[in-house]
C-alpha cells in the first residue's frame, strides 16, 4: 500500500503565502497614507502657488501644483500607481527568488543527465543547489523515485502513477506562491482607468458648470481648472492601468516559464523511471 507524504515543500510555502499576505496587508494602508501626504505636503506645498496658498493658481510652468489641482482623486490614483508599482517589484524579486540559481534550462538538462546515468543523489544534490520552485518540486519528485525504486508491492504503473501525483502535490503547492499579489495588479489595471474616468467626469461637470454662468459670459478660470482635473487624472488613470497591464502580462509570462520547466523535468523524472523498470522487467 502507498504511504501518504506530506511534501517536503509544504512548510515553506505556507510560511511564504502567510508573508505575502503579511506584505499585502501592510503596503495598501502605508500606500494611501504615502498618497495623501504626497497630495498634501509635495503637490500641494504652497511654493508651487501663487501668493503661496495652495487655493490659488498654479505657477506657470508648475507641474505639481497643476496636479494638485485635479482634486480628491488625484491621491486615490497615485495610491493606485504606488501599489502597482510596489506589488511588480514584489513579485519580480518572489518570481526570480522561485527560478533558483542556475538557469532553468541548464537545470533542467543537468537533471536529465543525471537521470540518464541512474545518479538519482546526484540529481537531488542539483536541486539543492538549485533551490527555488522549480528545484523543490522536482526533488520531490526525486524523491518519490527513491522511495518507489525500492518499493515492491506496487505495480510499476501503480509506481509511477505515485511519482506522478507527488509531483503534481508539489506544484500545486508552489505554483500559489508565484501567483499570489497577480490578482491586486490585474484588479487595479481594470479599476485604474474607471477611477481616472471618475476624476475625469467630474472635471468636465465643473467646465461645464463654468460655462453655465448667470451673467452669460464663461468663466475662463473656471473652465481651465476643470478641463486641467479632467485631463489629470485621465493621465494618472491610464499611467496605472498601463503599468499594471505590462506587469502582469510579464509576470504570467514568466510563470508560464517556470511551469514549462517544471513539466519538462517531472516528464524526464517519469519516463527515465518507466524505461529503466521496463528494462529490468525484461532482464
């Protein structure tokens, strides 16, 4: 009968997976607390203002104070950029932590090797080297070799069909790992751009208002400063939208990657263990 095993990947990741929403939970609040003193004390330091008073006009030429100008959504956007901005360094640092060492086909091709001489602890010791994703699922499936290299009471399919699941255990206890923070940075690259459109909307409802005087005669100052909200935070909205897009396609990208390498090496470890037995069987 099989003995059930607990991989040995198991308690690693779950003290990653309680990091990650450790780090989840403590960047979103400093993130908006970082927001609004950026929108109170940098874009709205009365320097960037004539007279000195953030109430009045912008000096000319004077970017921040023209941000500032965009309103309260303007500290809900650049809360938005820093978070996506945050959670991509994140997952770069998680996703190259997960690669290990060496490069994935170089690891990938040594395995194989070793796996062609029979040198399963040679094979083992790569991983360890290796470390990463990739390295401990495939020593846990090394592992699983061993154990069923001198296991008699099992079929050979019954065997490998062992390997197999324990390989599959471990990948499906590092593959949330690496994907784990994706869903904040595919939220905000479809929320960006509707809260850019919130700011946006309510620009053109004061450049509008603007132009609805009782006296007749549009009010210039007015109508600037809401076509400046408008287009201020459609900037700041597309600018997070379009960051967030770009990282999570690269970062799916490169797990994609790493799952490749993964299957590759469990289909050498498999396939090696199903021709040296049915070698033996011949014998």
């Amino acid at each position: 009968m099989e003995k059930k095993s607990v991989p040995a990947t198991a308690k690693p990741v779950q003290n990653e997976g309680k990091a990650g929403s450790m780090f989840a939970s403590i960047v979103i609040p400093v993130a908006i607390i970082a927001a609004v003193c950026i929108y109170l004390f940098i874009l709205g330091n009365g320097a960037n203002f004539e007279g000195g008073d953030n109430a009045n006009h912008p000096l000319p030429g004077n970017m921040l104070g023209q941000v500032y100008k965009g309103g309260f959504i303007v500290p809900i956007l650049i809360a938005i950029n820093i978070l996506v901005i945050t959670f991509s360094i994140e997952r770069f640092l998680t996703i190259n932590k997960a690669k290990g060492g060496k490069g994935l086909e170089s690891f990938v091709r040594s395995v194989r090797q070793k796996m062609n001489n029979n040198d399963i602890n040679g094979a083992i010791a790569i991983c360890d080297q290796q470390k990463g994703s990739v390295g401990n699922v495939v020593k846990a499936g090394l592992l699983k070799y061993q154990e069923m290299h001198n296991e008699h009471g099992m079929t050979k399919d019954q065997r490998i069909l062992a390997i197999q699941k324990e390989i599959e255990e471990a990948t499906a206890l590092e593959l949330p790992i690496l994907e784990k923070n994706l869903v904040i940075i595919s939220t905000i690259a479809s929320i960006s751009t509707l809260v850019g459109l919130i700011g946006t909307v309510l620009g053109m409802i004061k450049a509008f208002a603007a132009l609805a005087t009782a006296s007749g005669a549009p009010d210039a100052t007015q109508l600037a400063n809401g076509i400046s909200e408008a287009l201020i935070n459609t900037a700041l909205g597309i600018t997070g939208s379009a960051i967030a897009i770009i990282a999570y396609n690269f970062f799916t990208s490169k797990i994609d990657e790493l799952t490749y390498s993964i299957d590759e090496a469990s289909y050498s470890i498999i396939q090696t263990y199903a021709a040296q037995h049915t070698e033996n069987n011949r014998i």
